[in-house]
C-alpha cells in the first residue's frame, strides 16, 4: 500500500486561496492524503470553507485556535502534528501541480537513503498566472553532505519548500529552531534540512507560489543590517549542531564570512529606480524610498544621496522615458508573451489544473 503523506496549510483569512490551495492538494493524482488545516483564528468564513470540503472529502483535518498566536507558532503546530512517514507544507496562497506527490514520492520510495525532495516551483500571481519559471528537464539528481549544502546555495537548486517532500523525520527539525526573529523561517529550516540529510533535486513541475503585489516577497530590500544578521544566526546555529558533519560546520564559516563583506549595490537600487520611472507604481515608489532610508540607516549616506538624488530628479526621469523606455517596453512585452506562450502550451495542463482548482 502507498504511504500516506500530510499536506500542511497553515491559514489566515484568506478563504478563497484557501480554497484553491486545498482543492490542488485533494485532486492530487496520488490518493493517500492527509490534509491538515491551521487556522490561526482568522474569525471570516474561513471555517465556512474548510467545513464545506469536509462534507465531502473526509482526508481534511482542522485545527482553529482559540486567538491569533502568530504565524510562526501556528506553522510550528503544524509540523508537531505529522505522524505520517511524508509531509509537505505549503502556504495558503500557494498551490500544488497534479503529479506532484505522485512524482515526489516514487522517488522517495525508490530511494530510502534521502530524507526529501525538491521539485521545481513556479511563480504566478493572484490570478494563476505566470509570472516566473524554472526550466524542466526531467532530470534526477542526488546530493549529500558538503556539496549538497553548496549546491543548495548555488541557486541551481529551487529554494522554496512549497515544491518539496519531507521524511517525517525532518520535521522534528522546526521544533529545534529559534524563529523569534526569523521571518523567513521556511529558509532556516531549509539550511538545517541540507546541512543534516542527503537529498534529490527532480527537475519537473511541482508547485506554484502566489508572488502578491504588495507581499513582501516582492520588496526584497537593497540592504538589512538586521536581517543580514539573522542570516548569520541560522549558519551559527548549524555550527553548534551536533548532527552535523565537520565538513559542513566548516563550511558555514566561508558563508558567515561571505555575508560579512557583503555590500549593497547601489546599481541595482538604481535600476529600480529607472525601471519605476518608466512603469511607475505607488507600491514601488514607497519601496524606493524606504530602501534609501535603509542606506542611510546602515551608514551608506553617500549612496543613500545618490540615490535619492536620481530618485527626485524630474530630469532624470524625463531622460530615463526617452532612452530607455520603449526599449524597456519591448523587452517586458517579448518576455511576457514567451511566458504566455509557455503557459498556454509547454505548461497549460499544470495550468488548467490550478485554475481549475480556484473555480
């Protein structure tokens, strides 16, 4: 009999991408699936939704707490809760493609000496279409010890956990973990995964992950001295674990000294600057002014001028529209037509099947 697998969705007010997300999983071409819901007190109809599905699909579990106990608490209900020999996690926005288990598993299953596997995930946006992809060539690879934890860090290898599947054994590893300060916590855990366990990289579709306009996944910050920080902490912490090799405690020293003299590039906060004069949006134009805010902040003052210089330069801009524009506009038109095309040929099954799920 095929091993079940949970798929974890920790929620908050988002019913309708709820929705979508929990049909990607429950139309998954492998069936034996436990769907674990966390609502994190989100008092809409959230529990109006999930109860609807249960009517009809009895593999949905749900757990609402009480009050808000914030994100990360919740996501750590979430994985002490797993007590089937697979797992995945994946956000409320986020959607999974049909073969995804099926994929991930076979490998899993013909290959017990790995602890998980990674799947390519695609960025789309609220309306299920593309936005960015990786790529699919079919190819297995297997990686362990060092050179798995530096090939994760080549960006060859997708980063995002909404396309993998984990060992139960894996998740014991968020319970270890000091979040307090790490909002990106998906990413500590990763390095703490890749830095224990030998894995596998299956280059084919296997999630999608919902880039928002206003999310913070898309105003990545020029410069965070705090944040650069936090970033050091998590390879600390790999350091001091006793389940990791030497080789790869070794290691972490050369990243924690790579994050040391790491500087900002003022160029690409220009860039952005250049490329919000000619598509111009209020989002945008808050998030270049915070970030030369943060320059100054970090001590960058001469680049924090500069960079406001071009900013408020109406002359700039006007120059900016003239030479650069319609080549601009060229470029972003090939480019989404070639990710339409893809979308609607290479890709448009996987894409049937997610907007499928959100009707």
């Amino acid at each position: 009999m095929s091993n079940k697998i949970t798929a974890l969705i920790p929620t908050y007010r988002r019913p309708e991408l709820l929705q979508r997300a929990m049909l990607s999983v429950l139309g998954q071409s492998y069936k034996n699936i436990q769907l674990s819901i966390f609502d994190n007190a989100s008092n809409d109809n959230t529990k109006d939704v999930v109860n609807k599905m249960r009517k009809i699909d009895n593999r949905i579990k749900y757990h609402c707490n009480e009050n808000n106990i914030g994100a990360l608490a919740n996501f750590r209900l979430a994985f002490e809760s797993v007590n089937t020999p697979y797992f995945s996690i994946l956000s409320d926005d986020d959607c999974l493609a049909e073969d995804f288990y099926k994929n991930a598993i076979d490998v899993l299953d013909n290959h017990p000496e790995i602890m998980f596997v990674i799947l390519n995930t695609f960025k789309i946006d609220e309306n299920s279409n593309l936005i960015n992809y990786k790529e699919c060539t079919n190819k297995l690879s297997f990686y362990k010890g060092k050179i798995g934890f530096d090939a994760f860090h080549s960006g060859n290898i997708p980063q995002i956990w909404t396309g993998m599947v984990f060992r139960k054994e894996v998740a014991k590893i968020y319970d270890e973990m000091d979040t307090a300060y790490d909002d990106a916590h998906d990413m500590r855990f990763l390095l703490r995964a890749v830095s224990r366990y030998d894995f596998a990289y299956l280059s084919k579709v296997g999630a999608f992950f919902t880039v928002h306009s206003d999310s913070a996944s898309s105003a990545l910050k020029s410069v965070n001295i705090v944040h650069q920080g936090v970033q050091i902490s998590r390879y600390v912490e790999i350091f001091h674990d006793e389940n990791v090799p030497s080789d790869i405690k070794d290691r972490t020293i050369f990243y924690i000294k790579r994050l040391l003299s790491t500087k900002p590039s003022i160029f690409e906060s220009l860039l952005k600057i250049f490329v919000n004069f000619i598509v111009q949006t209020d989002f945008s134009n808050k998030k270049i002014e915070e970030n030369i805010q943060d320059f100054k902040y970090a001590g960058y003052k001469k680049s924090s001028n500069i960079l406001n210089l071009f900013h408020k330069s109406k002359t700039m801009k006007i120059l900016v529209r003239i030479v650069f524009g319609s080549f601009y506009r060229r470029r972003l038109s090939k480019r989404q037509s070639t990710i339409l095309s893809l979308q609607n040929t290479l890709y448009k099954k996987h894409f049937d099947y997610i907007k499928d799920s959100h009707t």
